[in-house]
C-alpha cells in the first residue's frame, strides 16, 4: 500500500497543538547548525522526508533535496530527534503510515 500524505485524520504530534507548524518548530529547535557550515556561511533550504507509522514513531527519514552534507546530517538528526507522535493518522478509523515533507528554512543568525 502506497504512503499517503493526506488522510482523513492527521497524525498529531505530541507537542503544542501537534500541527505542521510545531512539527516545523521541534526540528528547528533539535537542529545544531556545524561549525564547518557556520564558518561558510551556508544558507538556505532542505527538504526533510519521513513517515509517522501506525504506531506514531516516525520512520523513513530521509533528504528530498539536500543544500550540503554535514548541514543535510545536522537535519537528518533534528528528524530522528522527534518524540512519538501523540496520535497517529487515521484512514476509514484505522491506524495508518503518513508521509511528510516538511521544509528547514537555515540562516545563519
């Protein structure tokens, strides 16, 4: 069975309201920019990918669109850093796997 993106209940995240915006905020707060990139200066976009099972643990994490590699390791590990989803989503009243894209904006401040 293909992994949707959309189901008729979202998975809900165990912080705040549990919606995209603080999944967003926990992955940037779990981010540790490296030096290497800092000393560089390099800004810009990774696309994260990943999976919330059935169970609310998120799976399958991975790079969409990658800017460098220690800053694509630096997000891979923020992902992997996510507690268990509160909630998993639901399809026809059953648990089921979502998966998400979500953005990490990077700016060096």
């Amino acid at each position: 069975m293909e992994c949707p993106t959309v189901v008729e209940v979202m998975p809900v995240y165990s912080e705040g309201d549990g919606g995209n915006q603080t999944i967003i905020a926990a992955i940037t707060r779990n981010f540790r920019y490296p030096r290497k990139a800092v000393r560089a200066g390099i800004k810009g976009r990774i696309l994260l990918g990943f999976a919330v099972n059935e169970r609310g643990e998120v799976v399958n994490a991975h790079i969409e669109q990658g800017l460098e590699p220690t800053l694509d390791a630096a997000a891979l590990e923020a992902v992997q850093k996510l507690k268990r989803f509160r909630q998993p989503g639901t399809q026809n009243g059953k648990p089921v796997k979502v998966r998400y894209t979500i953005p990490l904006n990077l700016n060096i401040q």
